[in-house]
C-alpha cells in the first residue's frame, strides 16, 4: 500500500516514535492525523508539518475513554469521509522495576492503554473500514511480546496480548478488505526509550523506525521487527529458548538495577540543601 493520499491516524503522535511516523508519512503524501491527548503539542507538531509541505491535523484522543476515542473518530469521519490506515502507538514501557515492587494499578494501567487503547481505536475505526472495503490497522508490539524480559512483567504481558489480539482479529477479517500488521520497533531513543537503560542492544533513532514503519506499509506486511538484532532474539528463542530466557534476565535485572541507582540519585540530589554562593 502506497501511503500518498491515504488517511492515516497516528495514536500517541506528539513525540517520539508517534510523531517521528507521523512526520514520515506526511513526506510520502498520506494525509495524516495526529492523535494524542495534549492538543496544544499536536497543534504545534502538525503545524509544522504543513509548513514543510505536508498534510497533517491534529485530534485530541485519549485512548483510555471510550467517548474521546469515538469522538475523535467521528470528527475525523466528519472531515475526510474515510480512515485508510490506523496506527495504534500510543504508550510507553514506563520505568523497569520488579513486579513486586509495583501494585495492581500499574498492571493495569499498562493495560488500558496498550491492550484496551489499541482495542477501543480498532473498534471505533473498523465500522468505516469495512464500509469502505479497505483498511489496514497497524498494532505497535515489542520485541519482549515473544521474549519476555524480568522487570517489565507488566508490560511484556500487555504486548505479548496485542500479538494475539492482532493475530486472532486478521484471521477474523481475511476476505473483508482490512489488513491487521503487527510492527515491533528496536530500543528507540525517545524519552520512553531512555527510561530503559539496557545494555547492549543498539539504540536507534525514531526516524530510522518510521522509516521502517512506512516501509512495512508499503510491503503490506502481516508482522515485522525493525532491526536484526531483535529478529536474531527471536530466532534464538525458537530455536533455545532456555539460552534466550537467560539472555533476558540479565539484560533486563541490569537495567532494572541501573533504573533503580538513577531514581536514588534524583531523589538524594532532591533533598540535598540548595547550595548557597558567597561573594
């Protein structure tokens, strides 16, 4: 699928991943909308795009109310006539810690928005999809959907069920005209990104995984992970998943102690007095 004159609805776009698509599929003509919660940053960031040339508008949308996500859908209906392509990104990983050391809320938390947010958007956008006879819905997944990490319990558990939302729904809609793709991004270095301080893959930048993600659309591809690094993970959890299993906790109970000498630091610089300068 060629992006250029398609609409396309961008969840969590006012920064990060979100917008670095947003602003890639502006470049390849699609007109593209910019959903998030804060207007005031979509606003700017759709402004700019257009100056640079592109089609972009901005939908305050929050993915965790049934009422803004309908009636963000219905004003985008309202202005364009149809909804080409969504793409369900809104989310982050949040900061490493062990499960129990956080409460339910946090689960579930993680949930509402990258289970249940991605639910009430395909559910609000699907109606006009199939009136129209085309579509594609474009699920943000993660390598630790398939190769679960210690220390993002929460979230590894809310991605590994956006896999099989996605994977169950395509096989409901084959025939109908509405595709289903499942995009896992790399470590990307985005705000949501640095709250991860993992050791040793590399980190990659969010216009490189736009890139990437435009390029899956292109090729109308079902699944795909960005970067060789995640698919060789993947490989190696089919193939010895003990070996992967291992590979993982250390990555992630590094990380997980590097968040948490990070947290000490901040909150010691806190309460350290205020320094005061003499002549």
């Amino acid at each position: 699928m060629e992006p250029k004159g398609k609409v396309i609805i961008v969840t969590g776009a006012s920064s990060g991943i979100g917008l670095a698509s947003a602003r890639a599929l502006a470049r390849e003509g699609a007109r593209v909308v910019l959903a998030a919660r804060s207007m005031a940053a979509l606003s700017r960031e759709a402004d700019s795009i257009v100056r640079e040339g592109g089609s972009a508008v901005p939908v305050a949308m929050d993915v965790t109310s049934d009422a803004s996500v309908g009636a963000a859908v219905a004003s985008i209906l309202e202005r364009f006539g149809r909804i080409d392509v969504v793409v369900n990104n809104a989310g982050n990983g949040g900061r490493l810690s062990l499960w129990e050391s956080t409460d339910g809320a946090f689960t579930r938390a993680m949930f509402d928005v990258h289970v249940f947010g991605m639910e009430r958007v395909t559910r609000a956008v699907l109606p006009a999809m199939l009136a129209q006879g085309s579509g594609t819905v474009v699920n943000v997944a993660s390598t630790v959907a398939w190769v679960p990490m210690p220390a993002a319990a929460a979230y590894c558990a809310a991605k590994a069920a956006v896999v099989a939302f996605s994977e169950s729904l395509r096989g409901e809609l084959e025939g109908r005209g509405v595709r289903v793709t499942v995009f896992a991004p790399p470590h990307t270095s985005t705000d949501a990104g640095n709250d991860w301080p993992l050791e040793g893959p590399q980190v990659f930048a969010p216009a490189w995984v736009a890139d990437q993600l435009v390029e899956t659309l292109r090729r109308d591809r079902r699944s795909f992970l960005a970067g060789a690094s995640n698919r060789s993970l993947l490989v190696l959890q089919r193939i010895a998943p003990a070996l992967a299993a291992r590979i993982m906790k250390d990555i992630g109970l590094r990380a997980e102690a590097k968040s948490a000498a990070r947290m000490r630091g901040a909150d010691d610089a806190a309460r350290r007095p205020p320094r005061l300068d003499t002549a």
